[in-house]
C-alpha cells in the first residue's frame, strides 16, 4: 500500500468515526427545541394566574407589574452579552451554565413567602434564560452544520418561542386552577435537569472562540439600556406617558441605547458589529419575529382579562378558550418548515404575516363582543391567528440567520431572542396606550399588514 493510499484510508476511517461519534441530529434537535419553548413558557407562565398571586401575597398593580415584567426584562438585557458569551467560551458551555440558573431559580420560586423572593427567582430565571437561549441555537447551528439544513431546522425552530408562549398561557391556567400557581415552576426544574443530563450524550462539544474579547462597555450601555427601554414601556400601563418616572425611564434608555453604536464602532470585537443588521432582510426579518411575538402575547393578554374580569370566566375555562389556538399552531408548525422549504422564507413571512393580520382584524371586530357566541366570536380569530403566526416566524427566523458564519451563530441566538422580548414589550404598550381593547387589536392587525407590505417591496 502506497503512502497516499494510507493517508486516504486514514482519512476515510477518521471522517467514518466522525460521523459515528457525531450525536443524532434528531434527539439533538428535540432536545434544545424543548429547552427552547421551556425558556419562552417560564416566561408566560405567569400571565394568567396573576390574578391569584396579587391576591395571595396581598400585592397591589404595580408590584404585579414588576413581578410579571421581571423574568423578560434580565432575559432580554442579558441576551446580546449572552450571545458573545457564547461565541467567546462555546456553546454547550454555556448553555450547561444557563440550565443551573434556570433549575436553581425556578426551584427557589415555589418557596417564595413574600413578593422578594419571588421577584429575584424571576430575574435569575431570565439571567439564566439569556444564557441558555442564544447557546441553544450555537449548539443546533453545530448539529446542523451544512446552510441548506441549518435553514430546514430552523425554519421549524422559527414556531417553538410562539409555541412555548402558547404553552405558558395555556397550561398555567390549568395548573393554577388544579394544583396552584407553585406547580408551573416544576416544569422549568424539570426540563433543565433533564437537559443537563442528557446533553453529554446527545448534543455535540462546540469550540470556544480563542481570542476574543468581551466588549465589556457595550455590554453594560446594551444591558442596561434595553431593561430600561424594557421596563419603561412595562411603566405605561400604571403611569401615564408624561409622568416623571416614564420620562426619565425613557430618555436614559435612549441616551444608552444612542451611545451603544458609537462605543461598537471604536472597539475591536464589538458586542454587535454593526454590519450585522445592515442587511435589510435580515432587519424585516427581525421585525416580524418581534411583532409576531407581540400578537400573540397583546391577544393572550387582553383576552384572558376580558374574559375573567369582563365575562367572569374561570382560570380554567380562560385557558381551555385557548385550546383550538395551540392545536392550531401546532399543525401549522409542523407545516410551515416545508412550505419555506417549498416557496421559500420571503414568501411564507409575507403570506404568514397577512393572514395573522386577518386573525388578528377578525378578533378586534367579534372577540370582544359579549353577545357573540365563542364559536362565532372568539374561535375564528384564534383559529386563522396561529396559522399566520406559525408561517410568519417560520419564515422570519430563516430569512434572520441566513448567511450568518458559524462563529457568529450565538450573537445571531441573542439578536433573534431579544427581537422576540422587545416587539411584545414595545407593542404592548404602545398599543394600550390607545385606550380600548378592540382599538388595540385592530392597530396590532394594521401593524402586521404594514410588515408584509415592506416585506413585498424588499428583494
């Protein structure tokens, strides 16, 4: 046998036990795609039994307020740090650290007497879910390793954030109705053991990023200037626009998020290089993942109050209203990968984003009305919402990761992750801001109808 023929045998037997030690894609994929949706249900958890906790540890409106604000204003703070931390020590590094914090704060949560410790049991589930979040998707960019099949995997991994929304709101009324609102913490304790467990097997070791530094400046102005911005627009719903405390919120935030840019430009590794959202597919793209999880999270919202507080529903029959949208979306899921695969991204996000303006259109005209009957009501709204909601973000989270190198696959986690905290944040309060709930909805509707517009006028 020649020297190059014994090279070429070495070099088959060594791409051959490469591929035997490589971890199936398929548990791999399940696995980070139910930490993901776990992520996004910790943080809705808490929408509808909100009511029982105020009453329970004897809390007024703005500390429910901050209680609820509290996991997404960390987790979306921390997401853009979280992604350079990723790519600067590894993916699965970083998502072993991001799952203990969950676990740990979800399992100190329970036991909280008082409002303090569950507020900072809230806050250390979102720190944790930062770093998880944008390490989860380092780790599948890894499983996945070739373009064509990195975009079949997230195009499906597009509709789990929406999906694990659905989830938060729908079981947590279920749980708090038979177990109590404690209960819901269990679940986050329960797929982070479990993740911890089973990632050496199954997800494979991801690289550090040798030499980079971690843009400690634009960290902090980046951090510090979403959670205000964050919290700001969370402040409107007790205090009006004008008041002090929203102004000086507010200005601050701007200020910060102002000076970020400048800082980026002058440091060697920025913590976002700006050139990143230069692409102007990428940015819509960004865009309709945040509106997208603002519709979801504005008809969650004002439906469950309108039917608790308006019609006098249950905890258990507000959830069970949400049934037929999570079947939905669930169908529709499992349909859009192939769809994007087949018209592709552009085309579903647009299709997607028009629909779920329809859904939206027809909730803000019959929803609401008490003297409508749910399945003429409420129900076609919730059944045409989701369809467009799977497709659009099914879409959008290709179109936001497409061409993205995979050095650069957890700033791409944490820009994809803090477009989905901001858009429900920002549209939220925006939104309520107009004073009736039918008004909110049908702005919310016209919203994603000038989303798909902008998204047929860009190549």
């Amino acid at each position: 046998m020649t020297v190059t023929q014994t090279a070429r045998t070495t070099q088959t037997l060594t791409a051959s036990g490469s591929r035997t030690s490589r971890p199936a894609p398929g548990p791999a994929f399940a696995l980070l795609g139910t930490v993901q949706m776990t992520l996004i249900f910790a943080l809705t958890s808490l929408v509808v039994p909100l009511p029982t906790i105020g009453r329970e540890l004897a809390l007024g409106r703005d500390d429910l307020l901050l209680l609820s604000a509290a996991y997404g204003l960390s987790f979306a703070g921390l997401l853009l740090f979280g992604g350079r931390l990723t790519d600067r020590f590894g993916g699965r590094r970083v998502l072993t650290a991001g799952l203990l914090v969950v676990a740990v704060a979800s399992l100190a949560a329970p036991f909280a007497q008082g409002p303090g410790v569950l507020l900072a049991a809230r806050f250390a589930q979102g720190v944790g879910a930062a770093l998880t979040a944008p390490a989860a998707m380092a780790v599948l960019r890894a499983v996945f390793p070739e373009p064509a099949a990195f975009g079949r995997a997230m195009a499906t991994w597009g509709g789990l954030s929406v999906l694990g929304a659905t989830a938060g709101n729908l079981l947590s009324g279920v749980i708090s109705a038979l177990a109590g609102w404690r209960f819901s913490f269990t679940v986050p304790v329960v797929v982070a053991v479990a993740a911890l467990l089973l990632a050496p097997r199954l997800l494979p070791a991801t690289p550090a990023g040798e030499g980079r530094s971690l843009d400690l400046p634009g960290a902090l102005l980046a951090t510090a200037g979403i959670s205000l911005v964050s919290y700001g627009f969370v402040l409107t719903d007790v205090r009006s626009w004008g008041s002090t405390s929203v102004l000086v919120t507010l200005l601050t935030a701007a200020v910060l998020l102002l000076a970020f840019p400048l800082v980026e430009r002058r440091v060697r590794d920025p913590l976002l290089p700006l050139a990143f959202l230069r692409d102007r597919r990428r940015a819509l793209a960004l865009t309709a993942i945040g509106l997208t999880a603002a519709g979801t999270t504005v008809t969650f919202v004002l439906l469950s109050l309108h039917l608790q507080q308006e019609l006098g529903w249950s905890e258990l029959r507000t959830s069970a209203a949400f049934l037929p949208f999570a079947v939905v979306l669930l169908v529709s899921g499992r349909v859009a990968g192939p769809l994007v695969g087949r018209y592709g991204a552009p085309r579903v996000t647009t299709a997607g984003l028009v629909v779920a303006a329809a859904g939206l259109g027809l909730l803000a005209l019959t929803g609401l009305a008490a003297q409508i009957p749910y399945a003429y009501g409420l129900l076609p709204g919730l059944i045409l919402l989701p369809v467009g909601t799977a497709a659009a973000f099914a879409g959008a989270a290709v179109l936001a990761t497409d061409g993205v190198e995979p050095h650069q696959a957890g700033l791409a986690g944490g820009v994809m992750n803090t477009a989905m905290e901001l858009g429900p944040t920002v549209v939220f309060a925006a939104v309520l801001s107009l004073g009736s709930d039918t008004v909110s909805l049908a702005a919310t509707a016209l919203a994603f109808g000038a989303a798909a517009f902008l998204h047929t006028r860009t190549k």
